[in-house]
C-alpha cells in the first residue's frame, strides 16, 4: 500500500500520522506495556533542503581545528580498540588451542571470523597491520592456526604497545591545540561580524548615512514638515563612560604591537587618544604610563627652556 505522506495529518515538520485504513504489521512479541507506550500512529518524514527556512552557518577555521582533532581522535580510538579486539580473540583461540589434545590442534580451523564474532573487525585488523599480505595471513590462520596465531598475536601486540605510546604523544598535542582554540571556536559569528563591521565604519558609509539624514530633513522642510529635527545629523549616547575607556585601551594595546611604528610615534599616537580626545569632548583625560609621563616631562623642559631663551 503506497502512502501519500504529504496529504496526511501533520505534526511538526518531521512528523505524519499514517492514514486510519492502513494495517499495521502483525508483531507477536509485544507486551501490554510494548502495547501502551512504543507508537504506531506517527512516522518520521523528511523535510526537503527547498522546504527548510534553516540556513546554516560556515564553521569557522577555530572550529575546523577543534573538529579535526575530534575526527583524528576518533580514528586513533578505532584503529586502538579494533587491534585489542583481535588481540582478545586470538588469545581466547590460542587458550582453547592449548587445552586441546594434539590430534584435535591437527584438526582444529578456523572461518571466516577468526574465532571471534565479526567477520570483518579481526580481518580488518590484520589488514591494517600486514597490508598486501594479508590475504595470505588469513588463510594461514584459517588453515592452520596453531602456527599462524602465536605469530600475529605476537604482532598484534607489538602494534598495540606502538600505538598507545603514539597516543600519549598525540593527545599531548590534541590538548594544546584544544587549549590554544577552544575559545576562538565559541564566537561563531565572528566570521560574519569582522567583514560587517569594516563595511559599516568605514568613512564612506558613515558620510553617506548623514548625507541620507540630511536629504530626509532638507524633504521635510521643503514639505512644510512642522517638527524637523535639528542639530547634529547622528547623536551617540554612551551611558557607560568606561566603553570609551575599553575602546582606547584596545587601539593602543593594538598600536603596541606595531613594529612598524617607532617609539615617539607610538607616545604621540597615546597622548593624542589620552589627553586631545578627551580634552575635545570635554572628557577628564585618560592616565599615562610612566614612560608617557616621562615624555610629557621632557617636552615640558624643553618647552620652558626655549621660552627662557627667546624671553
């Protein structure tokens, strides 16, 4: 019975209620509880990429690292625990091998799964290990185990004691690089701010926003508008005066790190964002350092000496 999913009851996104005429499938093993709770009326129904407003978002290069480390991780672990599988196995082989009388060691085979319960976790081990003569191991395991088996559980092991050492040394690093950009990965907007930010405080788009204010007021007084703002065209209320602080701690932490500026430029650049800007806006002025002090004192002598040879 052929089920239009996209005509039936809905609920959510996901989810339709089969139609009222469908015969479910006879299962004889339920409980009254199996009954009561598991559900046989709603089925899961996928939403179609056209059909879905969601629009992820790029992962950011800090994610990349942290999500890297997770897959390279993962593939150690597998790698780690498939060898100790097989190591398991072999040795549980070898164990019942050596209670057995010599006739039935003769005797004894082995099949596909290598005496374990997988037909691919101990093969791929062995793959993994010997490469293009794996084959050939296999069937000496299969055919003749009491010879084959103490020798690649020997290698086994051997590659199991390499290996976890080789994880001590990754997880080293797997941790500094976790340290070093954790962080860096929780701001996922980042991304798509730092390019916003440039466009919308350039110059250019500050001074066509006022040009835009000032053509939207120049409409309303041409129209007769009675209540046309005056004054400034853009008016900034900074409730909290220690934003302006953060904001020039920041520029001059930054200029700090230039080593293309040299040292009187970067004193000059710190007094200006200190003392000229606050003094403009009519703001108590930012505290020096004590080199910037130490230069402010200089400039005073010298000014005072020049003053004393002209008078």
């Amino acid at each position: 019975m052929e089920i239009d999913y996209s005509s039936c009851k809905r609920y959510g996104a996901s989810y339709r209620a089969l139609p009222k005429n469908y015969v479910q499938p006879k299962c004889s093993g339920r409980t009254a509880l199996c009954k009561e709770v598991l559900n046989d009326t709603w089925v899961s129904f996928p939403s179609w990429s056209e059909d879905s407003t969601f629009v992820s978002s790029r992962k950011t290069q800090y994610e990349e690292y942290i999500y890297r480390c997770e897959d390279e991780r993962f593939e150690l672990d597998v790698v780690v625990e498939t060898n100790l599988a097989t190591i398991r196995v072999l040795e549980a082989v070898q164990k019942k091998m050596q209670r057995m009388s010599a006739e039935e060691r003769q005797r004894f085979r082995l099949d596909d799964t290598l005496g374990g319960s997988s037909a691919v976790i101990q093969q791929r081990a062995i793959r993994r290990i010997y490469g293009d003569k794996s084959a050939d191991i296999i069937e000496g395991l299969k055919k003749n185990p009491v010879v084959a088996v103490p020798l690649v559980l020997r290698r086994l092991k051997a590659k199991e004691e390499e290996w976890r050492e080789a994880q001590k040394s990754f997880n080293k690093i797997w941790r500094e690089q976790n340290e070093k950009y954790y962080l860096k990965s929780l701001d996922h907007q980042g991304i798509t701010f730092k390019p916003n930010d440039v466009k919308y405080l350039r110059s250019k788009s500050l001074l066509n926003e006022i040009e835009a204010i000032y053509e939207e007021r120049r409409e309303q007084i041409e129209e007769g508008v009675a209540d046309v703002p005056s004054g400034p065209h853009m008016t900034f209320v900074y409730q909290d005066r220690s934003i302006l602080d953060d904001a020039a701690n920041l520029i001059i932490h930054h200029v700090k790190r230039q080593t293309g500026i040299n040292k009187e430029d970067k004193q000059k650049i710190k007094q200006l964002i200190r003392q000229f800007i606050p003094d403009l806006f009519c703001l108590p002025r930012g505290e020096l350092s004590d080199d910037d002090m130490d230069k402010d004192d200089d400039i005073e002598t010298e000014d005072g000496e020049s003053s004393a040879v002209h008078s």
